[in-house]
C-alpha cells in the first residue's frame, strides 16, 4: 500500500505547482463546489493507480486541485462507496494519498437521510460524532507503522475547533446547521422502518452510506476531520413516502448557494 499511496501521490505532484493544504470529500449532488475552485487542475480517478472509480450519480469521479477562499485543496468530486463492491482500504486509498500530498485538514460531505424527526431536508448537520455499522474497518490488517498507531484514538474524531469555526461561520450567513450524530450503514438499500427506529434508539440523527471509512483513516494519519451533512431526505418510516436517489440530488441541488457560501467561509477561517 505504501509504493501505491507514493506512486499517487508523486503523479498528482507533478502535476500541479503548489502542494494543497485542505482535502475536501464532495457527496451525491454537492460536486457542485468543485467548480468554486480557481486555476483548477482536473485529474481523474482513473488515471491513478489502482483507484476506485464513482459509479453513482452525483459524483464526477475526479480530483479538483487549485485554489479556493485563499487556501490551495484538493478535492475529490465524487467518492466511492463500500456497496459499489470495493474493498473498505481500496475506498480510504485517496484519504491516504491526499495526506501524502500535503493535506492536514479534512472537509468530509455527504447527502444523509434525517432520523432526527426535528430534522427537515435541505437543513445541513455538523457531525460531532459517528456510529459505524458498517462491519468492517479500514484500519483491519497489518498496521503500517509510517502511517499511524495500531489503535487510533477516535475520542475526538471530529475537531471541536473546526466545529466551532463552521457554527461560527454558519450564524454570520444566518444558516441553520445542526449538529449531530452520523450513523454509517452499508447500502445500497435503503434503510428499513425498523431499522430507523433502532438508529433512533442508539442516538443517531442522521444515516448514510459512507464518510465513516474515511474519518477513520484520517484520524489514523492525525488529519484534522469536520464533516458536514446535507439532510436530502427524511428516513424510511419518518414520512410515508418511498425513499429515490433522484430525490436526494435534486433537495442537493436546491441548497447549492447556502452549501457554497458555507463552505467557503469554513474554507477561508480554518
């Protein structure tokens, strides 16, 4: 894993003249951010080696690099999920390789569904903390010690100071941002009635389909992590219609210019 993080890293190197300091994470239908990016330099997934590539809608399956709110980052415009039948390490490869470019600062998003029933679609949530339930790990295998310990400490998984830059950030643009706990489960299939309920009962306010992998693997190489999710549907059982995806990219679509200025403001004070 190692001569494939530096293979990657050294062609993404050459291509671009200043190494990013900030790695933005770009869920289903908020790609649109990747486009707020200045001198960008495009590389896509399939260019790198043994990349996973996006297979969903909503996500352009590349990195943005260039400048944006006066810091350089890298961005992934589209992720891959663990349902698309892709190893749990195979998926966290790119989080590997931005740290080995540069990075120190992690901006994870997502599109999630409300299990807080105070929750409306098209609000945003502050991830304070995670549950997986996944039933896998990145971090399963032999440890590589250049990398991180064998047991990552998660108490803090997400920054208390990037936190409290975007609720900061948030009140001065006057946008509603929750805060909650985020609920990571395997997908593709929605989630059952019941299901919710249990999330519900175990603490979660919100639940997708992915981000969990990552924050780990970050963590593990001391990246700082602020994850923010895009509430784009109210889970099974909360309101009796069925569950689309066409529904979450286009709830993803209508909060496009307070998702902008949020996240360039975060971007800008962190």
């Amino acid at each position: 894993m190692l001569d494939i993080i530096k293979q990657n890293a050294e062609i993404i190197l050459n291509k671009i003249e200043n190494k990013p300091e900030l790695g933005l994470i770009l869920g289903s239908g908020l790609g649109v951010m990747a486009e707020e990016i200045e001198n960008p330099v495009y590389i896509d997934y399939a260019e790198l080696k043994e990349f996973p590539v996006s297979t969903v809608e909503g996500h352009a399956g590349r990195f943005v690099i260039g400048q944006l709110s006066g810091k350089t980052v890298i961005t992934m415009q589209g992720r891959a999920h663990y349902y698309e039948g892709y190893s749990i390490q195979k998926i966290t490869l790119a989080v590997r390789v931005m740290q080995a470019v540069g990075i120190d600062k992690l901006i994870l998003t997502n599109a999630a569904g409300g299990v807080n029933e105070n929750y409306s679609p098209g609000e945003f949530m502050l991830i304070s903390d995670h549950i997986n339930l996944l039933g896998d790990n990145p971090l399963i295998g032999p440890n590589l010690a250049e990398l991180g310990p064998r047991f990552p400490d998660l108490s803090e998984a997400y920054s208390k100071d990037l936190i409290k830059t975007a609720e900061q950030i948030a009140r001065q643009e006057g946008i509603l941002l929750r805060k909650g706990i985020y609920a990571a489960m395997t997908g593709p299939s929605y989630e059952t009635p019941a299901e919710i309920k249990f999330l519900k009962t175990i603490g979660a306010d919100a639940v997708g389909m992915s981000t969990v992998p990552e924050v780990i693997v970050a963590r593990h190489m001391g990246v700082e992590v602020l994850g923010i999710s895009c509430i784009t549907n109210m889970a099974a059982g909360i309101l009796a219609q069925p569950l689309d995806h066409s529904e979450v990219v286009e709830i993803a679509a209508q909060v496009r210019p307070d998702f902008i200025k949020l996240m360039r403001g975060i971007i800008k004070n962190i």
